[in-house]
DNA sequence: AGTTTGAGTGTACGTATGTACACCCAAAGC
DNA sequence: GCTTTGGGTGTACATACGTACACTCAAACT
C-alpha cells in the first residue's frame, strides 16, 4: 500500500493530467469536434460535470493540448538545430529526428495534424498560428547557413514556408505508415529525397530571378 | 404554376443531390464525424429515415462526396495539361487554375482537405488513394517533359508527390484566404515561387546526385 | 384497370448529450 | 480546532441521437 498524500494543487493536476491523455487517445480514432465531455469524463473515470472544473469547454482543452503538442514540437526544432549544418548531412539528420519524434508523440502529431484540418476554429487557428511561427524561426535558421546571404528575407520565408509543408506531409504518412517499417523507411527515404531537391532549388535560385 | 411531373428517378436524383448539397454545407463548419444523420435530414427537409432510401450510413454518403469532388479535381488537372509547356509560363498556368478552381469548387475542396485528415477511416483511405492516383498521374505528365529524360521513376514519383503536396497546402491557404484578395494574391504568388523553385531543383537534380 | 414498387411519412423506443443544482468531504488556511 | 475552499459526486431534465416498424400514395409495371 502506497500511502502517498496528495498535496490539493498536486491531484487537480493530475486528474488533469488524465484529462488531456484521455482526450488524446479518443481522438486517435475521431476528432475533438466529434468528442463529447461524457467520453472523455467517462474515459478518465470521473463523473461529467467535474469536466468543467479543469477546462470550461471541449474548445479550451483543445486549445491546451495544442500549446502542449507545440512544447514537445519545438524541443524536436531545437534537436535539429543542435547539429552542425554540412548541407548533406542536415537533411539526414533532420529526417531522421522527425521520423523518431513522431514515433515518440505519435498522439501529439496526430492530435494536431487532425485539428488542423477540422478541429473548432479557435483550435484551427491556434495551430496554422503555431506553424507560422516554426516557419518563421526556420527562416532565421536559414539565415545563418551559407550561401543564404544574397536572398530577400520574403524568400526565405516562402522557402521555409515550403519545406515545412514538406515536413508536416511526411509526418502525415509516417503517422499512416507506423507499424510498417519498410513503409516508414519508404517515407523517410522520400522525404530526404525531396529535402535536398528544395535545397538544390534553393542554392540555385537567385542565379535565376 | 410549372407543373413538371418528375419522373421516379428524376425525384430520387433530385433528392439525393439535395443531400450530398446540404451535407457539405454542413460540412463547412463541422466535419463529417461530427455530423448527425438528423441534421442532414433536417438541412434537406425530409424525415431522418428517409435517408436510407438513399446513403446506408454517413460514411457511404462521405464516400460518394469523394469521388464526386474528385471528378472536378479531375477536371482542374485536364485544364492545367491543356496549355503548351513553356517552364515559366506552367507555373503561372497552373496556379491561376488552381486559383480559380479551389474558388469555384470551394465546398468540395474544403471537403476533401478536411477529411482527408479527420474524416471516417474508410473516407480518409478513399482520399488517400485518389491523391496518390493524382501523383501518378502528374509524374507521367512530367516524364514527357524536356530535361527528365535521364529521371528514374522513383525520382519522378518522389517529385510529383512534392509538387502535389505543396499545391494541396496551397489550396488550403486559398480556402483560408477567401474572399480577402490581397491575402489571396500573396497566397498565390508564394505557390508561384515555391513551384519554381522546386522546378530548378529538379532540373539540376541528376547532375547532383 | 389492377397490382406492385419504393420514396417519403409519423410514431416510438432506448440511449447519449450538455448542463443546472444540491451535495460531500479532505486539504488548506485561520 | 473551526471554517473555508474546491475537486469530485449524484440526481435530474430537456434535447438530440440512430433506427425499428407500420404507414401512405403516386408513379411504374402488367
């Protein structure tokens, strides 16, 4: 018998706790517009209207699984940017961080890529915000590699905005293709493929506009 | 008084339209795992049974809005095949069509992108496929232009997923820019960038690799 | 003309939903 | 020690859900 005393604050966080890993495992097979606050209660095993004593809304507690998928999203940014940047080997590295991240938070990326597309408004919105914002701390990444000295920061910014879109693409069919590792070896190999056509669209792209 | 006595079939048709058409009204603001057989019924004005006649679930009705947004998808790519290929002038071709078809086919795009992620599994395997179908078919198109001659089909495959994926994320900010032109304009001038870039990518791709 | 067919109706059910309200009771604060 | 606070409970209700079943009635078939 573990006789451990919560502490008030210690409980209601985990109950909370609770509160949004039931809700990402729900919506692994379904959609936060499609979720009801008795589910999720039922799946945490509390009683409905204790619900509201965390979140005042289904919205809002997606609103903050999205700041938490994004925590988790950045520390990845930043694995990524912690390695040298020989052109060649950035875009190996770079997959290969983001094929083990979404294996790891396979609940989170699927939880965003999801509400992305459908999710409540204010939720579609908190996410195309939060995209935004890795697109424009990419832009200042690339503004630091060589040969980006030449380019207008628009540019850099619809280069990044483009690999980006890339990158969450091949989340998608990572996310499709877990389980398979010969698909999931498929789709890295995919993604570097085109990773490194962009870059090579890129170093030759001011030579022709 | 236009006394139109309608054949069975005519009716049924009409009906069944009626249906497709209230569903993705509703689908505008929801998704189709959030949408009860009630609120279509209701939208259409028929008693909720009466949907039976016609759809056996949601996710038949769902399915039948894939292939019938695929056939003016189809329809968008036609035209994009129709004019000569001249590298620079494809690209600005291709996104104006895009453009314009994303906003006259509005409903049926921001359906597709919508479940394409969230919708029942069957819907979203059913888009998938299409999509993919959609890849094949343009890595074709590119292997009958100048300069791919040396391309393996891997390598134009991977390409055209690229392309494809960067020309989906486009129609998705087009559906998020509606009706504001300057949001539309930079919308669409980035695809333009974006499209030549990977373009110069792929043209100096054999030569890198 | 008489019969069959089938889209659409109306009622009826068991179940699930969001939320209001009064309640409990242990930790926190005095 | 007594009071306050607040997470969690239980009951209750109006509403919405999918679907079963028995029905109508005009077009279609014989």
């Amino acid at each position: 018998m573990t006789e451990t005393t919560e502490t008030r604050v210690e409980r209601k966080e985990r109950t909370r706790r609770a509160i949004l890993d039931a809700t990402l495992v729900l919506c692994e097979e379904s959609s936060l517009v499609a979720l009801s606050l008795r589910q999720v209660a039922k799946q945490v095993g509390i009683v409905p209207t204790a619900f509201y004593r965390h979140f005042e809304s289904i919205e809002s507690l997606g609103l903050a699984l999205v700041d938490e998928s994004f925590v988790s999203l950045r520390a990845m940014l930043r694995d990524v940017r912690r390695h040298d940047p020989t052109y060649r080997d950035i875009v190996d590295q770079s997959v290969d961080t983001l094929v083990s991240h979404v294996r790891k938070e396979r609940q989170h990326f699927q939880f965003i890529v999801r509400e992305r597309a459908a999710g409540p408004l204010a939720v579609r919105a908190a996410i195309r915000h939060q995209i935004e914002l890795s697109e424009r701390e990419l832009a200042t990444d690339l503004a630091r590699l060589p040969g980006t000295d030449t380019w207008s920061p628009e540019d850099l910014q619809v280069l990044s905005s483009l690999i980006v879109t890339a990158m969450v693409a091949t989340a998608e069919d990572i996310l499709v293709a877990v389980g398979r590792p010969d698909a999931e070896k498929a789709v890295a190999e995919r993604a570097r493929t085109q990773l490194r056509m962009v870059i090579i669209g890129a170093l030759n792209w001011r030579s022709e506009s």
